[in-house]
C-alpha cells in the first residue's frame, strides 16, 4: 500500500522561518525528522510506502490538494505568524487552520484529515472536530520516532477503512 501525506505546518513556511531563527526552529526541525524516520520503514516490514509532502503554505491548500491528491492531510493546529499577519494576533492561530479545514472538509468530504497541537483543551479538540477533523492528537513534545509510531499504525488503519 501506498501512502501520500500533505503535511501542513507553518515551520515549513518562509513566514514562520523569516521570523525565528536557527535556534528557536531546531526543536521543530528535530521533531519532524523525527516522525519522517518513523513513517520510513527501510524494511518495509508492514508493506506500506509513505509518501510525504510537507508545505507551510496554507493559503493556496486547495491549489495543492488538488495538485498532489493526498491520501490523507496532516495539519498543525496553531499557526501564530499566519494569525498576526492577517489578524494582527498571534493568539487566533488556531483560527488560520480552522478556516481551512472547515474549507478543506467542505471541498474533499472523504479526504482524512488529522489535526495536531501541543497540550491542547478539550475547546480546541471540539472546535477541530467540528470543522472536519477525523482525527485530533496531541503533539508530543519528543523528538523520538517510536513516540511516533502510533500515528504510523492510525494512519494505516484509516486507509483500510475508506
């Protein structure tokens, strides 16, 4: 089995990146390396290949979901440079991604689409369930592939089932 991910998060943005330097990005950049090395199975032990695309570029996510045709979407919940930018504050990050999921959702009724933050209440996990969040996790603040194993099997469980 096949698997393409489109991975958005705004640490893959030239926003975000233009903004924070080299030493605030090397926890982010440790922990995406980190769930890279747990999708990747150089033994393809389980028969699955995973395929991912990752972007911070959320404004033209239709543009690249129809471009790419995911599997399935990954996005990060909270996107602060984003939020100041049209907003003027920060804090209405999570609004960025509940916009487009709610878009996202309404465009690709099938597409599964799993959303992450770190120590998230239970009001942000049911404002991204109802915006068409299949699936809502916490980001575990480890940089450590086997922490990320369990999102590997989530995955393939959600493709058997559509």
């Amino acid at each position: 089995m096949d698997v393409k991910i489109l991975f958005f998060d705004d640490i893959f943005s030239d926003l975000f990146r233009k903004v924070h330097d080299e030493n605030e990005l090397v926890w982010d950049d440790n922990w995406v390396a980190s769930l890279e090395k747990a999708l990747v199975d150089p033994n393809n032990r389980l028969g699955v290949t995973f395929t991912l695309i990752k972007t911070g570029e959320i404004e033209a996510w239709k543009k690249i979901v129809e471009k790419e045709q995911p599997d399935i979407v990954i996005m990060d919940y909270y996107w602060p440079e984003h939020a100041l930018k049209k907003y003027g504050d920060r804090k209405k990050g999570g609004e960025i991604s509940l916009e487009t999921l709610s878009q996202m959702r309404k465009a690709f009724p099938n597409l599964p689409m799993i959303s992450y933050t770190i120590k998230p209440d239970q009001q942000t996990m049911e404002a991204a369930y109802n915006n068409g969040v299949t699936l809502f996790m916490e980001k575990v603040a480890m940089a450590v592939p086997e922490v990320h194993n369990t999102l590997k099997y989530l995955i393939i469980y959600m493709m058997r089932s559509k």
